[in-house]
C-alpha cells in the first residue's frame, strides 16, 4: 500500500479484520454532536468531512444535518463496511466514502465546513493533519476531535478488570510484535494543546457531554474486544489474555445480572473556529 508520508501502515492496519464487529460494539455517536458543531458554525454546513470515519458510525449520524457530507477512511476493511451499510440502507440522501488519508484529503481548498474526527484523531500524525484540516477548512469552519471514555461507567471491579486487560494487552504487542508493526497513539489529553499550539484556530475549548445507551453483558464485553491492542494480541496468536477475559467476562455477567441496562457514555470533544 502507497500511503502519504506521516503516516503509520501500523495505525492503518491495526483495525484490519474486525471491521464487522466492531461496527456491532461501538456506540453511534449521539445526536448531540452536530448539534453542539453547528452551533459554533453559525449554519447548515454545506459540505462535513468524517475523517478516520471508520465504519461510518459517525458519518451517518450527519444524514439530514448538512448539504453533504463524506466519509475518509485508509483503512479498507472498515471503509467496506460502511459503504455496505450504506448501500443496505438505499439512503438517497447526499452521503459518500472515499479512501483517504488525514493528510492528504480528496478535497479542495477551503471547501468543508465541518471536519471531524471520532476516535480517531489521536491515530493520525498531528502537525500534518491539523495543516491539512487548515487547507479544506473554510474562514470560520469547525474543527471537531472527540472520543468516548473506556470504560463505561458500571461498577469498579468490572471496569478494574478492562483496564489491566487493556494495559496487558499493550504490554503483550510491544513485547511479541516488531516494532514497525507497533501502533503509535498521539495522547488524547494534549489534543486541545496542540490545536491551540498549531495556529490554524481562532478558538478552541474542550466540551464535555454525556448520554445514556442500553447495553447488556455480551456487549460491555465486545467493547472491550474491539478494542485495537487486544484484537492484535489475537493477531499474533497469542493466548495471553484468555484467563484475564474469562475473569472479565465473569465479572460483567454479575454486574448486568441478566438484564440490559442504560449506560452513561461519556465523551469529551475539542473544537476550533479556523
């Protein structure tokens, strides 16, 4: 694979192979979103760019809030199930996916209103990417990085397991994996930091929002699987993490005790003016 400079064939390929499962686990970001970006917009946007958009996710959450918009994705696993997903849906509505690199982004010069990244800005080279989104964004567009909080908020044993697991599972891929087959993850705590530092914004502030989904044990568990560091532990064929998943496992079925419950998804987005 041909890919611009600044970017990582590890980051890409670390969410190969369980596109479909992970479109399954992770939550759609809530209506809130484009709610709160088109308020520091001042309109409808013409034109949104979902960069890092996944599996469509958050792309498909703009459908009806803006003229058009287009999801950006390099990793082809994830691409093909959201241009599946909107096929399946027979939506008319102005909606696309391109392959595309934070970098090097199929759009014009000062043509998107809206950029946004979720989950996904801390994956991409920052200093590149946030000149990039200068480029395409027009005078006054909105920059938008959020992310959603792991673990969600159940009950402290649980979410006590999920992080060593996730801890050990990094440990195991740093350990088993060559180094050029490692992910680098940029720190999400200094995004706002360095938006503020790039020049590109007039403003930037950090929003904190939250809301509830129902979620039952099989799918607090497959949000931890779906996670990046554990699914290349399964890459590598390793069996290091069974025990710590069967203890997990055990651990959120008592929680849940059978029933689907409504689960706080916290999340924090930083936003910039250009």
């Amino acid at each position: 694979m041909s890919i611009p400079e600044g970017n990582l064939l590890s980051n890409i390929e670390r969410f190969s192979g369980f596109a479909d499962g992970y479109d399954r686990s992770r939550p759609q970001a809530p209506s809130v979103v484009p709610e709160l970006i088109i308020r520091y917009l001042r309109r409808r946007p013409a034109l949104v760019a979902d960069v890092g958009c996944g599996t469509g996710l958050s792309t498909l959450l703009w459908r009806n809030c803006a003229e058009e918009v287009v999801g950006i994705e390099p990793n082809a696993d994830m691409l093909a199930v959201a241009r599946e997903k909107l096929a399946d849906s027979k939506d008319t509505y102005q909606i696309s996916f391109e392959h595309g690199f934070s970098n090097a982004l199929p759009c014009a010069d000062e043509s998107v209103d809206v950029v946004t990244c979720s989950q996904s800005f801390h994956w991409m080279e920052p200093a590149s990417t946030l000149e990039e989104i200068r480029r395409v964004l027009v005078p006054g567009g909105v920059f938008a990085a959020y992310d959603c909080d792991w673990p969600l908020s159940l009950e402290w044993e649980a979410e006590a397991a999920y992080n060593r697991i996730i801890t050990k599972a990094e440990d195991i891929v740093k350990r088993l994996a060559p180094e050029e087959q490692q992910a680098h993850k940029w720190d999400k705590n200094t995004h706002l930091e360095r938006m503020t530092a790039s020049g590109v914004f007039r403003f930037t502030k950090e929003i904190v929002f939250h809301h509830y989904e129902p979620c039952d044990a099989d799918r607090y568990v497959r949000l931890a699987l779906s996670q990046g560091g554990v699914q290349t532990v399964f890459k590598l064929g390793s069996s290091e993490l069974d025990e710590d998943l069967v203890r997990f496992s055990a651990l959120v079925g008592k929680a849940f005790a059978g029933k689907t419950l409504d689960l706080m998804f916290s999340y924090r987005m930083r936003l910039g003016i250009k």
